[in-house]
C-alpha cells in the first residue's frame, strides 16, 4: 500500500506564510511528477504546482513568485512553499504523487485546509 500524508496547514494572516509537506510511504519503487493542487469551497480543484522527478515545475498563473514547490527524493516528499499569502488562497490543499508500485498510478493525500484571514 502506497500512502501520502500531508502537514503543514493552518490559519495565517494575508501577507504570511506557510510551508506544506507531503511525504509518500508504502511499497514504492519510483516516483515520477509530484504536485499540488486546491478547491476552495464552490469552485473546482485546480493545480497550484508540481515539479517533475528532475526538478522542473510548473505553477498556477495566480502563485508565481509566491509559491516555490521542491521535493527531496530521497524521503520521498514535496514541499510546498507559500509566500505572500491572499485571502483568496483559501482552499483545501491536496498532494499528489505520480508513483511505480505494483503499476504507476496517482495517489493523494487526505488534503491540509489552510485559511488566509484576519
């Protein structure tokens, strides 16, 4: 069994910062594109980042330049980095791995609310 759990949400202030992880655990023998994504209350779930297993990411228009996403493939985990904080990046925050175990195939974590408010 493959397993992704997530930490790192909260409630911030606008402005503030919070850092996620996400770390994958189980029968794993490669892991390809790891990432992000959100859905606020309403609206759709939508991809925030996600960094292939060379390094090379890919951000939401509405993140860039506040949001840094990075991995450390050796504990199996991503990160995501998030600067700047707006009210409307409220949302459910959820990871996602592109994983080899018995076959490839995505897996998610349980999701990390994190609520920018006053």
């Amino acid at each position: 069994q493959v397993q992704l759990v997530e930490s790192g949400g909260g409630l911030v202030q606008p402005g503030g910062s919070l850092r996620l992880s996400c770390a994958a655990s189980g029968s794993i023998f490669s892991i390809n594109d790891m990432g992000w994504y959100r859905q606020a209350p309403g609206k759709q779930r939508e991809l925030v980042a996600r960094i292939t297993d060379g390094g090379s990411t890919k951000y939401a228009d509405s993140v860039k330049g506040r949001f840094t996403i990075s991995r450390d493939n050796a504990k199996n985990t991503v990160y995501l980095q998030m600067n700047s904080l707006k009210p409307e990046d409220t949302a459910a925050y959820y990871c996602y791995a592109d994983i080899l175990s018995r076959l490839w195939a995505d897996y998610w974590g349980q999701g990390t609310q994190v609520t920018v408010s006053s």
